[in-house]
C-alpha cells in the first residue's frame, strides 16, 4: 500500500517547491497537490480578492510541472489533487477546469472537487457532468467528498451533501459515469451528528472509493490531526478498506498537524506523518 500527504499544510510554512522534496525525503511515495491558493477567497464577504500566487497567474501550467520534476527528481509521483472551495462560489467553480489541467500536468490521476455542501445529488451532478468532458480529455477523474455542516444548536454536525452513505452513492449514481469516483473523508465520516462512521461509509461505496483523506479527530470536531493521536478507530478503518479490497493510496490530510512548526524543524513533523502512514499502510498489509 503506497502512501501520500497533502503539500498545502507544509507549503504554507516552506512552499510547494520545498514541500515536494522533504515528503519524498521523509518516505512518502507521492504527493496530493493542494490548489486553495489558486484562489484567495474571503470568507467573510464570500468573494475572490487578488491573488499573486503561481496557481493563480498565465503561468499555472509551468508551475505544475515544475512540482512534478521536483517530485520525479526525488522518487516521487503526484497521485492526487484537491480542488479550491468553497464550490457555492461560482469564481471559484470557474477554476476547476484550470484545476483538472494542473492535476494533469503534475502527473496526478484524481482531482477532488467538493459537492456544493446544500446542494442534492442532482443539482450537484450538473457541475460535475458539465466538468467531466474536459477531464476525461485530460485523463483525470473527479472524485467528490463527503461534506459537513454546522449545527449551533446542538454544537455538532449537521448533514451535507455527501455526509452519509444514501448521499454519497446517490451523488455517484446521479453522475454515473467511471471518471466520477468517491474519495472518503475519514474524518468527515466520524464527525458527532451525521450518524455515520468511517467503516460504514467505506463499505457501502465499495469499488466506487478511489482517493482518500486521512486524519484524526475527537469524534466530534474536523481536527485534521495525525493519525491514532485522537479518538478514531483506525483498526476497524483499515479493516473495512481491506474487505472492499481498496486499490488506491493512503493519503493524509491531517493539515492541522503541522500547525506551529517552522522552517527548521518541520521536517520533524513531515517524518511523523510518514511514519502514521506507514503503519496505517502495514495495518492494512496485515490486516
């Protein structure tokens, strides 16, 4: 089982350029490249401001493959990528063909673009058959992701698009299509107020799982910590992948981890990524 983990996290502290090398540094066998800075979005006034970033500039295409020579040079291949969000944007949803074409100049085969959170399976199949011509010319699958809302009265989740098993494969079957596949969110799926669980998710999408994001959380909160640092059961993960005879990576997202290190000791931090990973990767081997 080969693993992998997000560039984003460590390219806020060292760049993309650097992030690349030290994952292939620390074992990791390829990289899940992060586009967010293709678009600088504000939250507050739900609206694009100006971005100076590579991703966001005529240059988007060198800047790619310049991440896949980094990678090649170092022994590893893009095996994935993550789209900008918020997709209720429609400037955000403007980049995503820009975002399949760096997937595919970077060597990466899935491109995760997220649902619209309170869209159903329906609307949201519009977008993403709209987008699929291009990607398939591209040789790039779209995965979607289960998503989750907020619920401040009960100070806990609420459903989204994609947030439980009916969801997720009525989004697939709307689609329809072998270029549309799922990647789960671990840690979505083990969020307190969707009345699902990981294991649950994972073996009710069977063949149709591709892509994955791992990390930790307390069974509550979108922690996006390290594997096995918090209250996941990553046994009975593993088990379930193994039962559905999961092909692709194990790729983390547990972007929060690195919050706090600097450029002199992140590289700490990147092994013990690796080093979760990897024993998640043996788990499974064993399993």
């Amino acid at each position: 089982m080969l693993i992998s983990t997000e560039i984003g996290s460590a390219a806020k502290i060292i760049g993309e350029e650097r992030a690349v090398e030290l994952i292939a540094k620390a074992g990791f066998d390829a990289w899940d490249f992060s586009m967010f800075e293709m678009c600088n979005y504000d939250w507050g006034s739900q609206c694009l401001l100006e971005n100076n970033h590579p991703l966001s500039g005529n240059e988007y295409l060198s800047f790619a493959h310049k991440l896949k020579q980094i990678g090649l040079d170092n022994g590893i291949v893009c095996n994935q990528s993550h789209a900008p969000f918020p997709t209720s944007c429609a400037a955000i949803r403007s980049y995503y063909k820009r975002a399949i074409e760096c997937t595919a100049e970077a060597g990466g085969k899935i491109c995760i673009i997220h649902p619209d959170n309170n869209k159903n399976a329906e609307e949201n199949a519009e977008m993403y058959l709209e987008l699929l011509p291009f990607a398939k010319d591209c040789g790039v699958k779209i995965a979607t992701e289960n998503m989750w809302n907020w619920n401040d009265e009960k100070d806990e989740a609420a459903p989204a698009a994609c947030s439980d098993p009916v969801s997720f494969n009525a989004h697939l079957d709307a689609v329809n299509d072998d270029f549309f596949v799922a990647c789960l969110d671990i840690g979505h799926a083990e969020m307190r107020g969707l009345g699902t669980n990981a294991p649950e998710m994972i073996k009710a999408l069977g063949n149709r799982l591709q892509a994955l994001h791992i990390h930790d959380n307390d069974l509550w909160h979108d922690s996006h910590q390290i594997p096995m640092s918090m209250g996941i059961d990553f046994a009975a993960v593993v088990k379930a992948l193994k039962e559905i005879n999961y092909q692709g990576y194990f790729t983390l997202e547990s972007d929060r981890y690195l919050n706090g290190y600097t450029p002199d000791n992140i590289f700490e931090g990147i092994k013990n990524l690796a080093a979760a990973d990897k024993k998640l990767a043996d788990m499974f081997k064993n399993a």
